[in-house]
C-alpha cells in the first residue's frame, strides 16, 4: 500500500534531527512523530555517528509527511526552499512568528520570512495577501507591495489600510 503522502520533504541535518522533529511537532496542531531510526554499528566508518543515535525521523506537521536525515555536517540549509505557512487570521500570523523564529536568525526576517534556529526557512503569510497584492487596480496592489516590503512579520491590518488608502 501506497503512502498518503507521494512525495514528502526530506530535511537534511548535521545532528538535531530528532531535536528538531520535535520543536516543529511542538508547533503545530495535528502534528507527531512517527517513527525514529537509529544508527547501528554497520557502516560506521561511512556515516561516523554513533550507535544509537538517531539517523532518521519521521514526523507529521498538520498532517503533511516529513523525514528528518542526521547525515552529517556537508550541506546547510538556505533560502532556496523554505516552508510557506498559511494562516486566516493576525494570531495565527503571530503565533507562528514567535514560535517558528525562537533564537532563530533575526536579520533572515523580510516579507513574512524567517529562519528558525535550525537554518529551516519558513513563509509566515496572510491568506489575504494574495487577493490584496492581486488587486486589479495596480494603485492598490502596488501600495500593498510597497507596505509588505517594509514589514518582517506581516500585519494585516496595515496591509489592509495600504490597499485601502
């Protein structure tokens, strides 16, 4: 049988793994951790971790599938690919600013974007934004443009005020 989830994201880390499944599983709603594969002795001289150490974790945010690899220190994170989290109200928006930039990299933080303390990069967006920025008046999508570029997190009613005046 098929897994529900065809294609699931794989995150790559040095060895926080097993530590960062469980800061995102603490975030969202509906979210756990499924299975934890640990490293045995074989293959040692290849991999370098030691036995019992976590290798792989499989974990759920809100129901989506993820896999979270310890597979050394040779590639980082970066802005290429990152998370877009989409949220219906300003206390969601909130709520996962603060959750999701917890020690994280402050000056990663422009538009709704942000970098957790794992390098992960996460979009924290208003549904809203997208209709106000998709405005067919240009003059109104283009305030809320000018008002989002100036922001970190997002703010709703100041998106909204843009496009309104």
């Amino acid at each position: 049988m098929q897994d529900k989830n065809r294609i699931s994201p794989c995150l790559w880390f040095d060895d926080q793994a097993e530590e960062a499944a469980g800061f995102y599983t603490g975030i969202f709603k509906n979210s756990k951790i499924v299975t934890v594969s640990r490293y045995t002795e074989a293959g040692r001289e290849v991999h370098g971790k030691p036995p019992g150490s976590a290798m792989t974790v499989a974990f759920e945010l809100d129901g989506q599938a993820f896999t979270a690899l310890n597979g050394g220190p040779n590639f980082k994170f970066n802005e290429a690919v990152s998370f877009e989290i989409n949220c219906e109200t300003q206390e969601e928006v909130d709520y996962y600013w603060a959750r999701l930039s917890e020690s994280g990299d402050t000056a990663a933080q422009q538009c709704g974007w942000l970098k957790d303390k794992y390098g992960v990069s996460w979009q924290v967006v208003p549904g809203i934004l997208t209709e106000l920025i998709n405005d067919s008046d240009p003059e109104k999508a283009g305030r809320v443009m000018d008002a989002m570029l100036k922001m970190k997190k997002l703010d709703i009613s100041e998106l909204k005020r843009a496009h309104a005046s």
